[in-house]
C-alpha cells in the first residue's frame, strides 16, 4: 500500500519512494523537473491522496502505482498555483473508458434539448472529477500529441474557483485583466478560423466556449507546447507563467 491505515487523529500520509518513482517515470511530462518543482509535486501528492478519494468505477480496478499516477496527472497543473488549486472537491471518479452523460440546454429561442454524450472527461462545477481511464492511458502514451484529459479537467476546477467559469481562473487583478484580454482576442480569431472551415492546429473543440478554450490550451501547453507559441505566442506566455515552464515542445 502507498501508505499504512492510521487512527484518528489523522496523519498526513507517506509515500513509498520506490512506488512514487515507479509512477513518476511513466509520466514523460514530468521527467527532468528540477529540485524545487519536484519537491513542490511530491508535496501536492501526499495533500491529493490525503483529501481525495479515487473510485474506479464499472469493475475497473487500479492498482497503486496507476492511482500515484492519476495523482501527478491531476497535480502537475498546480505545481505554480499550489495546493489552493485543490480546494472544492472531494472524489475523482475513473471509468475503464469512454462515459455517457445525459445532457440538457435552452437554446436561444427558448427550446429545451435533451440527450446523451458520450465524454472522456468530466468536471462538475461542485463535485467530482471523472475520467477515462482508456484516455488517461492514451494520453501517456502519446505525450506529445496535444492531449491530456487530465490536465483538461483540472483547468476545469481552477477555473471554477472564483466562482465563475470563464475563462479565467483566479489571478492577481492586473493579471487578470490581461489574461482576459489576450484570451478573448485569441478565442475570438480561433472561432473565426473554426466557423470558416479552416484546418485549425489547436483542437477545434476549443470553440466552444472561453471555458473550454482556456482547458484544451492547457492541454497543448503540457503536450505541444511549440504548437501552442506558434499559434497563439500571447496566451502560450500566460500558459508558461501559470503552469510553469512545459518540459515537451
């Protein structure tokens, strides 16, 4: 086991170093950290397994060095905004793969749809954190391939910590006002390039919202962080500021 059962009252768990290092090794996002953001990672970790309860779902079971790895996945976005980032849920749930979740919206003209979606990835505004497990894996995988659903996810929540998903998670005021002005610009010429029909480099899913376009360029700061610079320099420059410095191009 990664740590030992405890009574109350209740001690801040410790990693086992050869289960942690096993699972920090499958992550090539984070390999050559360097000594402060590494220790700062293993702090985020111990806080995560510590306040949070992983559930495999559907029969899925994970063993240690998989729930470790969840862990690096959902903390690696934090490791700049610290442990404030992991306030305001409890529970990350993972499927073995792909998800159906029942949707419903108003439309402009006052309609209600209903239906199905099949996700990969989900976070509630006030809840849990769910995944794919089969994506995860994928994810790691293909580390440089402009996913991770994870790193999605978890901009999710940070986004949802001033209250409002928009966009912008919290940040010091001036920064904020650029951040949502460099944002806005970038979301507004991408939507442009996507209602067109032009081939976009970034996922096209970004368009979809400001929140949804702030996530998947988290994604590409992690995973092809080259392409995001190219394609847009002025948020890959607030990305880089945010997470910290991306260890793959």
């Amino acid at each position: 086991m990664i740590w030992p059962f405890s009574r109350r009252p209740r001690r801040s768990p410790e990693l086992d170093p050869t289960l942690y290092r096993q699972a920090l090794a499958g992550l090539p996002w984070l390999r050559g950290l360097d000594a402060g953001r590494s220790d700062r990672l293993q702090a985020l970790v111990t806080a995560f397994l510590d306040g949070k309860t992983i559930t495999p779902l559907h029969g899925l079971r994970l063993n240690d060095v998989q729930r470790l790895r969840l862990a690096l996945l959902c903390c690696m976005p934090l490791l700049e905004f610290g442990r404030e980032g992991l306030h305001g849920w409890h529970e990350l749930l993972v499927y073995p793969g792909a998800f159906r979740a029942h949707r419903s919206h108003v439309d402009a003209h006052g309609v209600l749809h209903e239906g199905d979606e099949d996700l990969i990835g989900e976070a509630w505004e006030r809840g849990p954190v769910i995944l794919s497990w089969a994506d995860v894996r994928a994810d790691i995988a293909a580390p440089s391939d402009g996913f991770c659903v994870a790193v999605h996810e978890i901009a999710h929540k940070l986004d949802a910590l001033d209250g409002t998903l928009d966009g912008t998670p919290p940040l010091p005021r001036a920064w904020q006002r650029q951040w949502a002005a460099d944002f806005q610009r970038a979301y507004d010429v991408f939507c442009e390039a996507v209602d067109s029909g032009q081939d976009t480099a970034i996922d096209p899913y970004a368009s979809e919202s400001p929140e949804e376009f702030f996530a998947v360029c988290s994604e590409y700061h992690f995973s092809d962080a080259a392409c995001l610079q190219q394609e847009m320099p002025a948020v890959a420059q607030h990305l880089q500021r945010f997470y910290g410095p991306a260890l793959l191009g």
